[in-house]
DNA sequence: TTAATATTTAGAAAATTATCAAAATATCAT
DNA sequence: ATGATATTTTGATAATTTTCTAAATATTAA
C-alpha cells in the first residue's frame, strides 16, 4: 500500500484543511479562499502550492482568477491507506507468521 | 465533522507513518520498533509519545519493556474525515445554497 | 502602451519540529 | 542496596515549515 508522502503532510497542517474543507462546498478562487484567514494571500497560495504538489486540489484560470477544485481521487488513496489497519485481521496471516512469538509476548 | 487535529499531524510525518506500518504486524517493544531506523532510540520515543497524543496508539508496561499496539478507533475518524469529501455530493443542498452564484462563477 | 485586479514567487525572519547526547526513571536480578 | 537493561526526559542544535513584505507575472480594460 503506497501513498504520496505530500498527501498526509499537506493533510497535516490545520489551514490546509480547512482549505479543503472550504472547497467541499463548491470551486473558489484563490482570492475566495483566502477570505476568513487571518494569514496573508501569499501564503495562502503558498499552501495551495502543497494541495497541489500533493494532488488533492487542481486549478484552472478563469480570466484573471484561479480557481481551485477539489480532486477526490487523491482522498482514496488516503483513505485506502487507513484502511489497511482495520484489513490486517481478515488477510489469512503466513504460516511463518503463525509461530512467532519472540522475546516480546503479544498480549499480558 | 470533527478529527483530533493531532491524528493528522501524526500521520504526516514518515517515520511515524513507518511506526504504524510495522505495528499492523503484531505488537512491538519501544525498543523493537527502533531498529531499523537510523535514528536513535530517544527520537523514536518522542515520534512514540506523539503517536500517543494523537491516540493512534497505546502502550503498556510489560516487565522492563513498553509494548506498543494500535488503537484503531482514531484511525476510524481520521477516515470518516477523509469520508466527507465524497458524500457532499449526496447530502441534498439547503434551498439557500442553491441560488449561490457570486462574483466568482463556479464553471466556464 | 498604461493602469487595475488577481495571484504567485523570492528572500528573509519567525515558529515549529526532529534529532542527538547525556542524564533521569523504571523494572528486574543479584 | 548495586548493577544491568529498557525507555523516557531534558536541553541544545539542526532542519524544516510558516509567514511576511516586496517584487514579479498574468489577465483585463482602457
């Protein structure tokens, strides 16, 4: 199971998910999204730049603006990988696995 | 929709990502964990200890040993977060929304 | 071309985070 | 109590990230 590493690192700043958030409510320009934070726009495009790099928004030039969009395919592989911790248990384990039990007891 | 602000934190960074990842495997010692890492012991202890702040995992004393194990609930909510951004589309818009078309037209 | 608006980029400063070495704590065995 | 092992905490330094201001780019409208 591989995800982008930019994906949880841009997930892991607060304003870029709320910049996400946001965005779940319709496309906004980036003058839009700026609207409501307290940072400068500058750096708000700054981490529009990591949703980007890390493929969870896409944008496109409406005139003079830039309107940004979420692209949910990038959500999946996200979600994907969380996943995995809860599938772990239905996966018919190696019988290798099966008798292992070293200097560390897997249950008191 | 509301995830610990920790739990994303956490998952952003990649040697803690790595530390779950060989958690999925059966539970490990502080000290099994650290192997393998080029870092020392004391680093993997405060990547361990935010882990636990964020609740993704729990640790108990066994002899001289901590064992670390998942604590899948949060990754639970993590994923519902994730979740939202596809179900939007599903949820009917409130009659307000509908008329929403501002200076920014949402579509060429 | 010039002026105006929208957004991004560059460079530096501030804030946060990761790492290490050394000391401290906890448990076990003697 | 002393010594050994396992892990965490502390304090300092290094690396990364966030933010800002100012300058640059792109588009539109004269």
């Amino acid at each position: 199971m591989e995800v982008h590493p930019l994906v949880f690192k841009a997930l892991g700043d607060p304003t870029r998910r709320a910049i996400l958030d946001r965005l779940r409510g319709g496309d906004l320009s980036a003058g839009d999204i700026s609207h409501g934070f307290e940072i400068g726009k500058a750096s708000i495009s700054h981490h529009l730049n990591l949703l980007k790099a890390a493929g969870l928004v896409k944008c496109r030039r409406q005139g003079q603006q830039q309107i940004y969009t979420l692209h949910t395919t990038v959500f999946q592989e996200a979600l994907q990988w969380l996943m995995t911790f809860f599938k772990e248990q239905t996966e018919a384990p190696s019988p290798k696995e099966a008798g292992k039990s070293g200097k560390n007891g897997s249950r008191g």
